[in-house]
C-alpha cells in the first residue's frame, strides 16, 4: 500500500545527504550506461553481419569449379573442371530429401539497347529456385517460370537500376530491348537488399542461354538451398557430402580445394553465432561485474548511513515502530536511488549510441548500434534486485538493535 510519510522522509532523508546519495547512483548508473553501451556495440556488429549476408537466404550452399591443382588417376594438373546439367540432375535427384531450392547459375557479360539507350550489364542465366535463393523481390510483372526453361523463351527479368538507366521514369514492363543482337521480352522487374551492383543484373531461362550462347549444356555453377530442418551441423555435413560426392563424379582428387569449392552458409552461420556468442557472454561478465561492484558500493554506503541513523531507528523502535517497518523504509531508498540512477545510466547509454551510431557505421562498420527491449527490461529487473539486496542486509542488521543500545550509541 502506498504510504505517503513514508515517502516524504524518503525524499527528506536523500535531500538531506545529497553527496551521499548522488555517490551511491554514481556506481549503479555507470555500470548501466557500461552495460548499454557494450550491448549496443555488439549488437551493431549483429546487424553488420546481417546486413553482408542479406541479398542470400541464409540456408544456400554454392558450388563453383575451377582448375585442378592436383593429379588424379591419371589426369594432369590443370584441367578444367566444367559442370553440365547432368551434374544439376545429379544432385536434385541425390539430395532430394535435403533440397528446399535448387538452381544453376550461368554468367555471362551483355549489352542491352533500348532506342538510343544502352548499356552493359552482367547477366545470370538460372531457374526458377533463384528468385528464393537470392531473396529477389519482384516489383512489377513476374519472375522466370518452368514454362520459360521448357520453350526456351526469350524473356528476362531487369533490375530496378537497369530500368531506370534504359527507360528512366517510362515503363517498362512488356517492351522488347536488344540484347546481344537478339530480342527480349521484359516480363519482371525487381530490387535486391544488396549493394547496388545487385540491380544492375538480368536474369533469363538457363535453357535459353544454353540454346543461345553456345549451344551446349555447360553451367557455371549449381546452389541449393538446403531443407531449414537441418540444423547448422547437419547443413555442414550435407555441404561437405556434396562436395566428396562430386568431386568423386568429376574425377576431382579429394583434397584438391582448387578444382571445386562449396561455399556454405551453414558455416559462415555458425562461425558467426559462436563469435557473437563469445562477446555476449564477454559483455555480460564485464556488466555483471560493474553492476556487482555498484551494488557492494551501495551497501557499503547504506551501512555507513545507517549507523549515523542508529539513534534515529532506536526512538522509532522505542515508539513502536516495527522492524518491518525500518527494513520497507530503508529497502525502499535504497530501490528508488538504484533505480533513478540506473535508468538514467540507461537512457544517456541510449543517447549517446544514437549519437555515435553514424559515426560508428562509417569508421567501423557497426550498424545501428541499439539496445533491444529485452536488454532494457532485463536491465529494470536487475536494478530493482539490485536495490533490494543493497538495502535489505544492512536493513535488517539495524531493525534488530534493541532501542536502549540504539539510543546510546555515539
């Protein structure tokens, strides 16, 4: 029940002993403003690596090939490793169980014209799995379909850049551009979450570049989106499964890491969430160990406080008063104190992130530097235990003088 006198020597009992009071916030707000700002700075290297990985869904796993840099069973160093579609059928029909999306990529550089308009761009010939593996988002029209990989159609799908630079504020949804001296159909038009250069970018059927641009069945490279049920180990052990087993198709020697690489996501996940782990638990440590020092220096405070108040509780004791009563009074100015400090620890942590954030982004790729809600109401429940232990042991100490050792003390 709220308890208005108690109150008032509350705050008459802080007025009174200002220096004394602001010493013992001091420890508790520095310790919450350390606190904030650490987590703010970990949590900004979170979204930094979220952001690197934010054109890629997080469960791919790419396959490239290149040069052999090893001999095996027979064959030179050297060799050039090219994939076809008989290895992309290969692995759909191997990994079926484990494969959410599947695509081949097939590169290539290309000029595009538009009436008096044209540029180069790059261009990636793929199936229909690439928009999810990408994150693509379509604005206008659609994406390739398995309709488009079966007639070979001649239809791409442009970035927002690319629009803006061949048609500028006209649409460009339907029109036919010139391509490398063939003619294309417009059917999407999309904007990617990664830099820049990501929509800049035309995609086509594989089928069509196949047919088109050499007329053969070499791909560049095959990504699978793994099953999301697979948990970061079980990823890593399916990407290293497809590289034994293609390596093995292609005649590639086991340990030669230039002839084919499988860069997975899983791994890079993994890698990530055990670093970030290791400063979360780096930043609560040194938290925790500012917050227990603020509260052992709050208790000291508190029971230097209470023996100047020895006399005062041995009158209110001889008066009737409960030891109850002497421990809520002292067990509550110990919790406003902790608390006012921390949240002010709490709010000047928050403003000063805000008003670093940019810099911080700029001279080291900390983005959005912020304390997330959980952190702030984790910090309120700590700040208000806080208080009470600092209050409670030296409150309890002094409800237990008997009033006449009280009323003598010096």
């Amino acid at each position: 029940m709220f308890d208005l006198d108690r109150w008032r020597e509350i705050f008459q009992s802080i007025s009174k002993n200002k220096l004394r009071s602001v010493m013992s916030g001091f420890t508790v707000a520095f310790a919450i403003l350390l606190f904030t700002l650490l987590f703010g700075v970990v949590n900004g290297l979170s979204n930094t690596f979220k952001e690197a990985f934010a054109d890629d869904a997080m469960n791919s796993i790419f396959v490239r090939v290149w040069k052999t840099s090893k001999p095996y069973k027979g064959l030179q160093t050297g060799r050039r490793i090219q994939l076809k579609n008989k290895d992309y059928d290969f692995v759909k029909e191997n990994y079926e169980s484990k494969i959410e999306h599947l695509t081949a990529r097939i590169y290539r550089n290309v000029n595009i014209s538009y009436k008096n308009k044209q540029d180069n761009y790059n261009l990636r010939a793929v199936h229909p799995d690439h928009q999810f593996l990408e994150k693509t988002i379509v604005d206008e029209g659609r994406y390739l379909n398995d309709r488009d990989l079966k007639e070979r159609a001649k239809v791409i799908v442009i970035g927002r850049l690319i629009k803006e630079d061949i048609f500028g504020e006209k649409p460009a949804l339907g029109k036919r551009v010139n391509m490398n001296g063939i003619s294309y159909k417009i059917i999407g038009i999309f904007s990617d979450d990664g830099n820049d250069n990501e929509e800049r970018i035309v995609y086509m059927p594989v089928t069509t570049a196949q047919m088109l641009y050499g007329n053969n069945d070499y791909i560049s490279q095959i990504n699978v989106g793994y099953n999301p049920k697979l948990n970061l180990d079980q990823a890593i052990a399916f990407g290293n499964k497809i590289e034994r087993d293609l390596k093995k198709k292609l005649d590639i020697h086991p340990d030669d890491q230039s002839a084919l690489r499988v860069r997975n996501m899983a791994e890079a996940n993994k890698g990530v969430g055990q670093f970030m782990g290791i400063l979360y638990v780096l930043v609560i440590i040194i938290g925790s160990g500012t917050l227990i020092a603020g509260i052992i220096g709050i208790s000291n405070i508190m029971i230097f406080v209470i023996k100047e108040r020895t006399k005062e509780f041995g009158i209110r004791k001889a008066l009737g008063a409960q030891p109850s009563s002497i421990i809520g009074m002292v067990v509550q100015e110990s919790v406003l104190i902790t608390t006012l400090a921390g949240y002010l620890g709490l709010s000047f942590g928050t403003y000063l992130l805000s008003l670093i954030g940019n810099s911080l982004e700029e001279d080291y790729f900390i983005k959005d530097p912020s304390v997330s809600s959980g952190i702030v109401i984790g910090a309120t429940i700590t700040l208000i235990l806080a208080g009470l232990i600092a209050g409670y042991l030296p409150a309890k100490r002094a409800a237990r003088i008997k009033p006449i050792v009280a009323l003598r003390a010096d």
